[in-house]
C-alpha cells in the first residue's frame, strides 16, 4: 500500500479501513470524504485524499474493551 500522504485510489482506502470498494465509492459519493474527486472525467477513477480518510477516523466511535 502506499503512504497515507497526498490521495489514494478507492481499493486502497477500502483496503486500509477493511471494507469493501463499492461501499468506499458509496461513501465518496454520500460527502463521507468532502474533497474525494474524479481524476479526469465522469467516467475516471475516484481518489480520495488520505486526510479525508482520517478525518473519517477519527469521529467514528471507538469500541470499548
């Protein structure tokens, strides 16, 4: 995987938050990461800058142990 600097490809993001691709594309889609954006078209692939992805992160609840 790459750093978690600069932006990421969704299978990366997927990969790196254990969920699946197509529910990473849902959330993009849904404002869940604000500055996720289309490289070069309607049809081109999403990325999604990795301080999205933390800023994520960081308001989900943390389970108890």
């Amino acid at each position: 995987m790459t750093a978690l600097t600069g932006d990421a490809r969704v299978k990366d993001v997927a990969e790196y938050l254990s969920m699946h691709p197509e529910t990473v594309r849902t959330m993009a889609r849904s404002g869940d990461f604000p500055n996720a954006y289309k490289t070069n078209g309607r049809t081109s692939p999403i990325r999604i800058p990795w301080a999205d992805v933390e800023a994520w992160r960081a308001k989900q609840p943390r389970a108890n142990r």
